[in-house]
C-alpha cells in the first residue's frame, strides 16, 4: 500500500526524474509536473497528500499556486523546494500555508522527514475535521449495549463480518441502533484507525447526494466556488455508512453501483476517475425486496449490497437489556437519578413501538422533569395513555368535527386536520406518517408545530 500520494512540481527535468524515483522507491505514489498550470489542474482533479513545489517557474510560479491553493481550498501539505530563497518569499509563501520551506540543494533524508512530517499533519488534520463533525452530529456517540441472548448473537456476527472487507447490510426498524452497529463492525474491522463516515441518504436531493458523496470540481455548479472532497473520497481506507439506502433516487443508483463495483468515484463536473478503497456498509428499514418488485430498487445494486446482512433486534424482542440501557443513558448523559422497582416494570411492560430511541428519549425526559433523585411509575404516567394515546385522541376529536363538514373549512383547518387522521392512523408515529403524507420528516414536524399537534413519538 502506498504511503502517500506526492506531487512534484518543476521546471527541471531532471529534478523531477530523480525525485519520482527515489520517492518511489520508498513507496509513495509520485506524480510530477513541470508547470503551475498543470499543478493547479491535477490538484483540481485528484487529491494529494504533499506538494513539492518549485518557487521559480515560468507563467504561473510556485507562489502563485500557493495563492490559489488557498483560495480553493485545497488540502494538501505544501513543501516549497527552491535554491533562490530570499526572506520575503519564505514568509509569504508561510502565510499562504506552506508547511516548510527547504532550500536547494538538500539530503534526501531531510527531504523524506519533512514529507512523512507534512503527511501525519495532513492526516492529523483531516481526522480533526471529521471527528468535530461526527462529534456535531451524534452528541456523545454511543455504543451497542445489552447481554440478552439476540444481542450476544448480534455480537457474534460482528465479530465474524467485522475484519472481512465485505460490504454490509443492515436491516431493522427505525429506533433499533443501526448506525450503532455499523460503527461497532468498523470499530473491529482492520480499518478501524481509519475514518467512519455517516450519511443519510434520506436528508439529499439526487443532485446534492451526488455531490456530497463524491464531490465536486470548481465551477461545475453556480455555487461550487472551491473544489470539495466527497464524503466518499475522505472516508477513503476507512468505512462509508450509507443510511436509509432504500431512499436513494432511482437513476442516482446506477453510478452508486458503479462505485460499488469499481472502487473509482468521479467529482460533479469532473472528467478524472478517482480510485478509492473504502468499505461500504448501508442500512434499511425498508423491505428492499418490495421496492425491487416495485421498480424503485435496482436489482443488481441491491444483490451487490446484500453480500452480507445482519438484522438489529426490536427493543421488544430484548427486554432484559431494558435496565442496562436505562443505567447507560443515565450515565451518558450525565444525570444523578435512578429508577424504582415500579419505573423498571412499567418500562419493561410498555410497548416499545419507537425502540431503543423511543426509550432513551423516554430516560432523558423524565430524568429531566423529575424533581426528586428517584424516578416512580407515577413520573411515568404519561407513558400510560395506553390504547388512546395523544395522537389517537385528536383523532378522536377530529371525528366529532366531522360533524361540522356542513361548514366551509380553511385550507389551514383541512391540513390540519388530515395531518392528524394520518396520525391517528400510524398510531402518532411521525416516520411512518410522514411517508404516508409523501413530504419529508422535518416538514411534518414544522407542520406539526404550526398546528399544535402532539405526538407521542418525540
């Protein structure tokens, strides 16, 4: 495996022969160029991880590359290489972001310590960046908790999948912890030092999944400005996490079984293909079978898929795990409480239509409203609107008004309305309602706001 991808920038032919071999001789992957034009066009193409830039050239010189490095935003290390250093081009080319400045001639040993130096800084960057975003997405993160029998067999599969390269799918309902086991298949994977990226496939239109996957060259839209790395392209040697793969628009599927099949992405408005060793692992609550029968799957891309399957439990089907989970929530979000023997029952027996999620909701909410250091079965009441849950009864309500049809009813009052028909009918779940209604998640839940109406499932 190579060590790093370099590129070489100089007008000296003879430069750029020696360095392409002795880096390539010690395992980089080097390419070299003898101009800044054709620097700024492979670096607007593919991604490298250290630059070794000539100052002096004609047309475009190094500090003009430097600048526009800068202005697109590109992220690779810079090491200028020059034997015509004056005192203002090192501190310029320093504030551009050159991360060192070595004057010709110089040790190749030299030479090879800054680079691996300017890699790890690179590499320490990059995993910076998305541990901040992963940290500003999931909170505190989490992990798969429980020891009832369906749990240690979940455990199990994991460890048997986890090192193979295999792409990987996981099925269950919503709330069961599909990410969680995702995460924990790469946390035990050979790749675990390796980024973990998440996206949601369900949140994009087909043009901006395409763009946020793959990315996308400078100019190949209105507000493209800079180049911009895809998600697939920074999860590069480690785990790309597709959830809600059901929800990926029909003619996007082609080129993701593409990728899938080749290894190879290409950037919006790109014309280079982009080699890439990433595993793929994706997550459905969907039956993906029926949406093949109904022609809204591919059926190539779902048989690529479908190498490997696990299915996550529903929280019902590990209610011994209910206690575990409830003193891991309290502790992961930092609370001084504790439930009774009554809570714990009441828990136990309550009809967990929302899973895991719906719980851990559940333990934050009351540890939150509960005065005292203890939580009671009387802290849990509102959990016993059993059969006639909030939804159901403004469904209920929403029939007496029937009675009024005679009069002219506001669009605002007919929306209403139907929202919570389509509630009533989806037993308050706002996930399954949504997809009933045909309008995204976040919509009902501004609609929901708007109109007042309470569901259960927070």
């Amino acid at each position: 495996m190579s060590k790093g991808k370099i590129l070489v920038v100089d007008d000296e032919a003879s430069l750029r022969l020696l360095l392409g071999k002795e880096l390539g001789r010690v395992g980089y992957n080097v390419e070299t160029v003898a101009n800044g034009d054709a620097a700024l066009t492979r670096l607007r193409e593919d991604f490298f991880h250290v630059v070794l830039l000539d100052i002096l050239m004609p047309n475009t010189d190094g500090m003009e590359v430097l600048r526009t490095m800068k202005q697109d935003a590109i992220p690779s290390e810079v090491i200028i290489l020059t034997g015509n250093a004056t005192f203002e081009n090192v501190i310029e080319s320093m504030k551009l972001g050159a991360f060192e400045y070595i004057r010709k001639p110089y040790e190749l040993n030299e030479l090879l310590i800054q680079i691996e130096r300017a890699i790890e800084h690179q590499r320490s960057q990059v995993d910076l960046k998305i541990l901040r975003e992963e940290l500003a997405k999931t909170g505190r993160g989490g992990q798969l908790v429980g020891k009832s029998k369906v749990m240690v067999e979940l455990q199990h599969i994991i460890s048997r999948i986890a090192p193979t390269q295999s792409t990987v799918l996981v099925l269950g309902e919503s709330g069961t912890g599909k990410e969680l086991v995702a995460r924990s298949i790469h946390d035990n994977s050979l790749c675990k030092d390796k980024p973990f990226i998440a996206i949601s496939c369900a949140s994009f239109s087909e043009t901006l999944l395409e763009s946020e996957l793959f990315g996308y060259e400078k100019g190949a839209f209105t507000d493209a400005k800079a180049q911009k790395r895809g998600l697939a392209e920074i999860a590069d040697g480690g785990t790309l996490f597709l959830d809600e793969i059901g929800e990926i628009p029909i003619h996007f599927q082609a080129k993701l079984l593409r990728f899938l099949e080749t290894g190879e992405i290409r950037r919006v408005g790109g014309t280079r293909d982009i080699v890439l060793n990433v595993r793929i692992i994706c997550a459905t609550n969907q039956p993906l079978e029926k949406l093949v029968a109904e022609n809204r799957f591919r059926a190539d891309l779902f048989y690529r898929l479908n190498v490997l399957s696990v299915t996550v439990p529903q929280l019902k089907d590990r209610i011994d795990d209910i206690v575990m989970l409830i003193n891991y929530f309290i502790t992961q979000q930092g609370f001084q409480k504790e439930f009774d023997r009554g809570a714990l029952q009441m828990l136990k027996s309550y009809d967990w239509r929302g899973n895991v999620r719906e719980l851990k909701n559940v333990v934050e909410r009351t540890c939150i409203l509960t005065t005292g250091r203890t939580v009671t079965a009387d802290d849990l009441s509102f959990l016993h609107a059993p059969k006639e849950k909030t939804a159901d009864k403004q469904y209920t309500n929403l029939q007496k008004e029937k009675q009024d049809d005679k009069e002219a009813l506001s669009l605002k009052e007919m929306e209403r309305r139907h929202i919570i028909k389509v509630l009533g009918i989806a037993n308050g779940h706002k996930g399954k309602a949504s997809e009933m209604l045909e309008i995204n998640p976040k919509t009902l839940y501004l609609k929901m706001k708007t109109y007042n109406i309470v569901s259960v499932y927070e």
